[in-house]
C-alpha cells in the first residue's frame, strides 16, 4: 500500500495523511490516532527516505562499536543491551545504525555521523574515567546517553548506570559474613568507569570490617573466560590462597570456575564465587535454583530505559538532562559457602 491508497480510505489529502504520521503539530490529535490506526491495519509503513525529507530527521539511533584487542564489546552482555533498545527503536520508528570500527577511528566515527546526519542520537558505550567522546558529542550538538558514567566529567550529561559500588560492597559484605577474608577480585578493566566503582566497593567494604585489601588479590582486565581462569589457577596454587573469588563477570566466572574444579576443588563449598551480570537471555544462571550466586541486573532491562531515554531527549531538546542509577539485587547461589579452615 502506498500513501495515496491510505489516504483514498482515509478520505483526507496526502498531505494531512503524510503530517498525521509524522508528527506535526498542526494535525488535531484525534486525527493523528486515526490515521495511525487505518496504517497500522493495512500494514502501511512510510517510505524512511521520505519521512526524513518530511521531518528534517533520520528516524536512527547510531552505536559506535570499538573493537580491538582489548575492547571487544561483541559478547552476549552486550547483545541483551542491544536486544533492549532495539525494542524500542522499532516500536518508535527508529532504525539501528551501528558501526563497528578499530579503537583509533571511534572520534572520526562520532564526527561522520554528525556531518551525514545519518543519525538523531547516539548511545555512549563503555564510558572512561576520563571520556573524550562526552565533550566531543557536545561540541557536535549531538543528543546522546551514556550507558554508564564517566566519574571525572564536571559538565551534566544524560546517563543511565547501575550502582556498581554498592553492588560490590554488597557482594564482598556477603562473603566477609560468610567467615572469608582473603577475597580475591577479578574484575575489568579499571580505566573504565564501572570497574573503578565496583573496585571501590569492594576496598571499602573491606577497610569497613578492619581488613587492609591486598594488591596481589586483584587483578583487571578484558573480562573473558580465559582470564577469569588462569586468574584464579595463579592465586589457588599459592600456599595461602585466597577462600572467595568476586567476578565482574558471569564470563570470568565460569573461568574461575575451571579453575576451581581443575585442582579438585568444589565451587561453593571449598572455594565461594560471587559474581555479577548473571540476568542474560543465552547465558542462564540454573533454572530453579540460581548455580552462581550473584549481583542481578537486567542489562534488556537497563537497555529499554536508556533508549526511551534518548528518544525523550531528541523529542525535547531543551529538557534537562536526565540521570538514572539501577540497584543490583544480590542473589544467594550454590556457589558460595561457609569458609571452611
């Protein structure tokens, strides 16, 4: 169907049809439900190219996708949070651009996009301590949200994030009342923002109950299965191991899994494990009873409420911005147990 059979049904003119679906103010509201309903019905959908010619929009989201050695965003967290906002990029209209480029090409990417107009907002990903793209996005007056925060940025921006440090502090307050005290934390990379934070919650907790945290107990770096396992094969093979293991990452966890097992030990009763991010669609946590005790979070979830997010903020610019920190909730798994001597 195309626009002048809709409008022939609807008995209005192709202009009016054409402003009802796209928005404009002069439109009475009544008549833009009714339109909306008659295309719905007869599964019209408006030509994109065409749309933006109408509305000066591009009716896109743009995710910019680094990938290198140490940056690899294509994992099953990431592809729940994409899974959330593309949700709501299609029920509004919206298509996806993402565009997946080398470490070094990020900035020129933001500025492409910009200069195209191929895009009406961008989500931020994987947000620094120190984040370049934010002040770079607001010198090109380009609406977006970060997922995450940046902790050194002084100029308000839009966000939403997940209270890493209370998540943490929570996790390590669990196992410190389970009786362990040598907690070793395997977590990201500690330039990103979320790590530092959840880095933060676990010292304090730590110096809250008397204990002096231990460098050789922590280590940071791209969360992979691999890493989680010859982290934790390192620190159990040393004369005083460590009785706990706190993971940024359900993937580092089943890493220091295999290394638990690998020197016959058992998950939960010789060695506890806590882990956080266990609330993903391909990567269950058990069925009845949850395998890994856990920090929960809906990265879907966090995806949905940031996308509406920014569609609110392109619909009204002028809209200070908004800000919006998730709690994590703590899980009791099979894999955490009292420290046994």
């Amino acid at each position: 169907m195309n626009l002048k059979e809709l409008s022939e049904i609807l008995g209005l003119s192709q202009t009016t049809v054409s402003r009802a679906l796209n928005g404009y103010p002069e439109v009475s509201e009544a008549t833009r439900l009714r339109v909306q309903q008659i295309a719905r019905e007869n599964n019209y959908s408006p030509n994109a190219r065409a749309r933006g010619l109408a509305t000066g929009r591009a009716s896109a989201i743009g995710h910019v996708i680094p990938i290198g050695l140490r940056h690899e965003m294509v994992n099953p967290i990431f592809g729940d949070f994409i899974s959330g906002v593309g949700e709501v990029y299609a029920r509004e209209g919206f298509d996806l651009i993402m565009s997946v480029v080398s470490g070094d090409e990020e900035m020129n990417a933001y500025r492409n996009l910009s200069a195209r107009s191929s895009v009406d907002g961008v989500v931020l990903h994987a947000p620094l301590m120190n984040d370049p793209r934010i002040p770079l996005l607001r010198d090109l007056e380009m609406p977006f949200v970060v997922h995450g925060r940046a902790s050194n940025e002084e100029h308000p921006y839009a966000w939403l994030d997940v209270n890493n440090t209370s998540a943490f502090r929570r996790a390590t307050d669990f196992l410190l009342d389970l009786g362990h005290t040598r907690i070793a934390l395997i977590n990201g990379l500690e330039t990103m923002d979320f790590a530092y934070r959840r880095r933060e919650g676990y010292v304090s907790a730590l110096s809250e109950r008397g204990i002096t945290f231990d460098p050789s107990l922590m280590r940071a770096d791209e969360m992979t299965e691999d890493f989680g396992y010859h982290s934790a094969k390192e620190m159990l093979a040393r004369d005083v191991a460590p009785s706990a293991f706190l993971s940024a990452s359900m993937i580092c966890a089943f890493g220091i899994r295999r290394a638990i097992e690998e020197r016959g030990l058992k998950m939960g009763a010789d060695v506890s494990v806590v882990t956080f991010d266990d609330d993903l669609s391909y990567l269950a946590n058990g069925q009845n009873v949850p395998i890994f005790t856990a920090c929960r979070s809906s990265v879907r979830t966090a995806g949905v409420r940031l996308a509406e997010m920014l569609l609110r903020q392109i619909n009204i610019p002028d809209a200070p911005h908004e800000t919006e920190l998730l709690e994590a909730e703590l899980i009791a798994g099979q894999s955490t147990g009292p420290y046994k001597d």
